[in-house]
C-alpha cells in the first residue's frame, strides 16, 4: 500500500482521531488535496468526509474543490446537507446569475425570474404578514398588515363617536371654498327669513336685531352670514335648532373622515414598511383555466441576492439548506426567527393625524352637505 492509499484511507475513516493523523502530517485538508492533485487521484475522494470545521478554517476550499475537479460527478441533490450551501456558494460567486436561476428553479419555488429581477409568487395576499413584526402590543404590525392583506378590507374596528363637538372639529377647521359653501347651504335653508332672538340667546343675533330696527326680529343674508359661521354659540344653537340636519351631516362626515384616516394611516404603515423587503406594489396575473379566470399575486424582491447569500452564509456547514425551506418566505421566516434580519415594524397609534382627519373633511365635505 503506498503512503498516499494509507492516508486515503485515514481520511474516509470518518473518525476524528484518523483525520487527526492527517492534519498533523500536511498542516491543512488543502495540502492533503494538492497532494491528491499531485497523484492525479481526485475522483478517489469523497470530499463530504471532510468536517464541517475545515470549511469554516478554510473559506475557499470549497471553490478549491470544485475548481480542482473533486465533485465533477456529484451534483447539488448528492451531496450531504452540510455541503450543500458552501456549493451554493461557490455556484453564485462563479456565476450570480447561474447560480440564482438554479436556485429558483430548483430550491425556492417561489420566486420567478424575471427580466427586472426576482418576483416572490404570493400563496395569497396574507403571506406578507410574515414579514411584520407579531410581538409584544395588543395590536402588532403583524395584525395590522393581516388585516390590510385580507380579502374583507377590514382594517380595525369602526369608531363611531368620533366627535362630540362639530363646530370646533369641522367648521373651524373648513377651508375658504366650503366656508363658502357652507355659506351658501345656511342662506338657501334659513337665509332672508324671519327669525326671533326669543328663540335664541346669542348676542350675535341680538345685534342683528338691534342692527335692523326690528323689534327683536332678524334676518341671516349674504351680509351677515360669514359672521355668522365664525361665531361659534351663535352657529351652536343654530345647529341645535333650525340646522339640525346640518348638524347630522356633519357628525356623519367627522367619523367617516376620522375613520377614512385612520384606515389610510395603517394602510401606509404596511405598504411602506413593505419597501424594507421588497420594491414594487403587488402585481396581479391573471390566468385563463376554461371559463375561469385565476389570479396570481406577485411583488419583488428588493435584494434577492443579499438575502440568499446571507442564508447560505449564515448556515454553511450545518443542514439548514435552501431544499428543506423550500420558499422564499420559509427562508426569511428562518432568518427572522434566528435574529439575522429583524420583521417590519411599525408603532400603532390609536388615532389618525388630525391633520389627515381635517385634509379628509375638506375634500368629502360638499357630499355631506345634503
């Protein structure tokens, strides 16, 4: 038996003491190798005897052995699962793109290539869910984005008494156009007619009486009615009387431009922690099955290549491997739970910008007003 068969044989002892002996002789598993190389003996090494360890001492010898010819007759599925993401590895450093593709067509099949880059394929709009952060707060960004996702649209439970006070919450905060319409709608259902400040006890209406010379009576005209809107117990009691129906109306516009905000602020919440991961809306393709049209939602993937070789990385020499998450998701989902990548997250407030609330108001107030 020659030298090198003796230390062939050490090395597919599969003992650590054996391999030992190796070491001990050529200082590294590399120089074994040259010398295997040397002897034109490589196709009699099986390279998954090697430990994990000399991997981790050894950052390229992976591409050592592959460029040396050690696993021209073993492919991805051959090898053990502790080699299996150092050859990942070495695939995509050779060729990024080769070794992407073979990774979506045969490990993540989930992802679609396309000429733009890397689309996740959606089970549905729920999946993103996953991505968001579901710890610790009654309402998380993980229950937030659920409800954002789900086919219902319904985002959170509807506030119903969102004012108890309509001049200071929607007229005082109109702009100069629905000043004016307000204007116009008090003149067309009360305006230029008779009214008593027996009924009222306002001073404003005192004045316009005393203004008139009418003995208690007065009148609400294009003269006076801006003043009119800008006193607040003056339009209260109108309000409370004569403008009651007014005053429904704008309750009712309150909680929906309330609860209108509300919404869009989670709804942005999600949509723009989303853009941590990902760089597109959510593209819908539909599918022509017979009469039935199927539809499938796709959104890409921001850095594809960053997150599979964080992965490969991560866990190379230990048997996570791309086959047993089998998804994009499922990866990310590892990377999350392990501390690697941290979920979307986002603070939940319990209630909207007063300025979204105000923006609303004046842009759905005309359809409230009858």
């Amino acid at each position: 038996m020659s030298k090198l068969e003796k230390f062939l044989e050490w090395f597919h002892d599969g003992r650590e003491d054996e391999y030992n002996r190796i070491l001990k002789v050529f200082g590294t598993t590399r120089n074994f190798l040259k010398t295997v190389l040397k002897y034109n003996e490589q196709d009699q090494v099986d390279v998954t005897y090697i430990p994990s360890g000399e991997f981790k001492n050894d950052s390229e010898l992976f591409n050592f052995i592959i460029d040396n010819g050690f696993l021209d007759d073993v492919d991805y599925n051959n090898l053990e699962e502790v080699l299996k993401n150092y050859y990942l590895i070495s695939l995509i450093e050779k060729n990024t793109s080769n070794g992407l593709n073979f990774i979506c067509h045969n490990l993540l099949t989930d992802v679609q290539i396309r000429d733009d880059g890397y689309w996740l394929r959606l089970s549905g709009r729920e999946e993103l869910a996953e991505f968001f952060d579901s710890g610790g707060r009654d309402y998380s960004a993980s229950d937030i984005a659920q409800k954002v996702f789900a086919e219902d649209g319904t985002i959170y439970e509807y506030y119903w008494d969102s004012t108890d006070d309509v001049y200071s919450d929607v007229i005082e905060e109109l702009n100069e156009q629905n000043i004016q319409r307000l204007a116009e709608y008090i003149l067309e259902n009360i305006g230029n007619k008779d009214l008593s400040t027996e009924d009222f006890g306002s001073d404003f209406f005192q004045e316009l009486a005393d203004t008139d010379g009418r003995d208690g009576l007065f009148q609400i005209t294009s003269d006076n009615v801006i003043s009119l809107i800008k006193d607040e117990e003056a339009m209260n009691e109108l309000l409370d009387t004569d403008l009651d129906e007014l005053k429904g109306n704008l309750d009712n516009l309150h909680t929906n431009a309330y609860n209108g905000a509300y919404g869009d602020m989670l709804w942005n919440l999600v949509m723009e922690g989303l853009d941590e991961y990902f760089s597109s809306p959510i593209d819908e393709v539909a599918t022509q099955i017979g009469e039935k049209r199927r539809y499938t939602q796709y959104i890409k993937i921001r850095d594809f290549y960053s997150n599979v070789m964080t992965f490969l990385n991560e866990y190379r020499g230990y048997s996570d491997t791309l086959d047993y998450y089998g998804g994009y998701t499922q990866m990310m989902k590892q990377l999350f739970n392990d501390g690697t990548y941290e979920q979307i997250d986002f603070r939940v407030y319990d209630y909207p910008d007063s300025s979204e609330v105000d923006r609303q108001i004046n842009d759905l107030f005309g359809d409230y007003l009858y």
